[in-house]
C-alpha cells in the first residue's frame, strides 16, 4: 500500500498509519506475518507474475489455504481464490 501512495496510484481517507491499525479493527481481520514455510513455495511457481512482493503474496495465499483480496487477474493464473 505504501508503494502504491508513494506512485499516486491510491489515495486513502486517513493517513496509512491509522488507516490499517482501523481497518484491521474494524473488519476483526488480523496479521499474516512473512514466515520461512512462505519461501518454498516461491520456488515452483510460475512466472505468471514478475512482482516479487505479489508472487510473495501468492506463497503466502497457497501455504496458508487462503483467498487473497485483489483484483489483479493474474492471481487467478496460481489457483488461488480471489476476493474483489
């Protein structure tokens, strides 16, 4: 989120130091922290996506049997289910 602020590609009501602290609150969601078990699976995907922090996303969503809220269409290339 940082990147995309920093790139004029999102703007946010609040600045993005309370904006997650709240939304995260708010929708009772919580913290998926970057584990050595995410790593692995980074080295059999495909290279349907260049972005290392989105195939670090796609590791995590696979580890972890979770849908990944995006509306990237390639997310969808690494079966992974996607929320938007």
């Amino acid at each position: 989120m940082a990147i995309k602020i920093r790139l004029g590609k999102l703007r946010l009501s609040t600045p993005l130091e309370r904006f997650i602290p709240d939304h995260l609150s708010a929708n009772r969601f919580s913290r998926l922290e970057i584990d050595f078990r995410h790593l692995p699976p980074l080295t059999r995907l495909p290279f349907h996506h260049r972005d290392p922090f989105d195939r670090l996303l796609v590791a995590q969503c696979l580890e972890e049997k979770m849908p990944i809220l995006s509306s990237d269409p390639i997310f969808q290339q690494y079966g992974v289910q996607t929320i938007w």
